[in-house]
C-alpha cells in the first residue's frame, strides 16, 4: 500500500497493490496496517455508504457538524471519479485550501477525509459508482454543505460538470458558511473527547 499526503492537513492517499489474472481482479482498497501507520489511529466503521452517478454529477462539498463530526475513506468501485478535498475548519493551517485526486476501477486510489473536511466529487464517466466508510451515522439536521461552484474556491470541475442536488445548489459560499457559523473548528476536529466519543 502506498500512501501520499494531500494539501488538505491530515488528508491522505492510499493506492493499494491491483491483483490481476484469468479470473479477473482482487484488491483490499482499505488495510488497517497502513492506515494506522499513515493516520495514527483506526479507523472505526459505524457505516457505509455507496452512490451511482452519471458523468457531470458533482456531489458536495459536504460536512457534519463536529462534535459529533464524521471523517471517511472513499474509493471508486465501478467508473470514474474526481475526488475532492476542501479544507472547511476554522482555524486550520489549510483553510481554504483543496486537494484533488482520480479514482476510478483500475487503480482503486483511496482518499481519507478527516474530520470536518469537506469533501465532494464529479463523476467523469455514467454509472461511477463511489463506495464510502465513515466513522458515524447520518443525522440530517448534522449535515452542511459548501457550493461546489464558489468561485472563491476554485475548484477544478472539468468542463461539463454541475449537475447538483436541489441542496447543494442552495448551499452557501465558504465565506458565507463561515458568517452564519456553520463551519466546524479545527480544534474541534482533532480534541481528543471527539475523537474518542466516536
């Protein structure tokens, strides 16, 4: 397993050894050892989530209120991907920053999203199918969201993209999520009762 740092403090890139022959392919895109030895410390799954997309479909930039906060490992089953990172905790020595990684079926990069990063992605060809573990249960009233498309963020959707959920077209700019309070604090995201309320 090979691993990489991301811009996005405390993200990371896990790119798994591929097993190929006649009866097709096996590859285990997350392993405990590495993770722990890149993060620092498990990674506990209390769910998993799984989503199609056709090619253009953005989803994100999304968050969870922290505490309870929620952190995940994403990888790409079937298709292809554009997996984005956007540092949205205030206070962090990355604010504002993002990160980008393509992940798709043949190479099964992963990318671990800390708490209280946002993250989104477009998918780059029809049914692209993204795969997730994350660390807590979905509550709605605990999910925000960032517009993809702030162009204070600039992010590198290719031409095409921008097809979006009713709720990420509403969502606010990264400025104006920071005004209304809903941005998680960086100190929030690493204090240890997180991380051991998890």
């Amino acid at each position: 397993m090979q691993t990489r740092k991301l811009a996005v403090e405390g993200a990371f890139e896990f790119v798994p050894e591929t097993y190929h022959d006649h009866r097709g392919l096996f590859v285990a895109p997350f392993q405990e050892p590495a993770f722990l030895e890149t993060v620092g410390r498990p990674f506990s799954v209390a769910q998993t989530n799984h989503s199609t997309s056709a090619a253009g479909v953005v989803r994100g930039v999304h968050f969870t209120r922290t505490p309870p906060g929620q952190d995940k490992y994403v990888y790409c089953p079937h298709g292809r991907a554009l997996d984005v990172l956007v540092d949205v905790r205030v206070g962090s020595p990355t604010f504002g920053r993002w990160d980008a990684v393509e992940v798709d079926s043949r190479a099964f990069r992963s990318v671990y999203v800390p708490l209280g990063v946002g993250h989104a992605f477009v998918a780059l060809q029809d049914e692209t199918v993204m795969a997730y573990m994350v660390s807590g249960t979905y509550v709605a009233a605990d999910e925000f969201a960032v517009h993809p498309m702030d162009p204070g963020l600039g992010l590198p959707w290719p031409p095409g993209a921008g097809h979006l959920s009713e709720k990420d077209a509403s969502a606010p700019t990264l400025a104006e999520a920071r005004e209304l309070g809903l941005l998680p604090s960086y100190v929030d995201c690493l204090s240890p009762h997180v991380l051991e309320a998890r």
